[in-house]
C-alpha cells in the first residue's frame, strides 16, 4: 500500500502529484488493469457438461435435419 505524508508548507497540488507517482511506480494500477477481465478457468466437471450439451445438440440437429424439419445451415 503506497502511504504519503504531508510535508510542511506543501501544498495540496504537490502532495497529490507525489502521491500519483508513487502509485504509478510501485505498480499497482498496471496489475489492477490485468486483473480487471479475469476470468477463472472453468471446472472440469464444466467443461466435461459443456461438451456433452455440445454434442447432444449436434445429435438433435442432426436428427431434424433428416426428419425434414430444419434446413440445412451453411
């Protein structure tokens, strides 16, 4: 955590400006911006029901696709 004290006769401008570098410096915006769209990887139990669903949809397609109720898609 970046701490900034107050010198005397600083004024409020300068204060702020050294409290800016100082954040810019220790690097705590750059990793706050990479975290910010963290997303987690997925379970495997997600990722293995993912793919069942996956591969049951690609059946039923396949099925109305024969029985003449939804066209072929390109």
């Amino acid at each position: 955590m970046v701490t900034v004290q107050r010198r005397p006769n600083e004024t409020s401008g300068a204060l702020l400006r050294r409290f800016t570098r100082r954040v810019q410096q220790s690097g705590i915006l750059l990793n706050a911006r990479r975290l910010r769209f963290y997303a987690p990887k997925p379970t495997k139990r997600l990722t293995r029901v993912r793919a069942l669903r996956r591969v049951a949809m690609a059946r039923e397609r396949m099925r109305l696709e024969k029985l003449g109720k939804v066209s072929e898609e390109k």
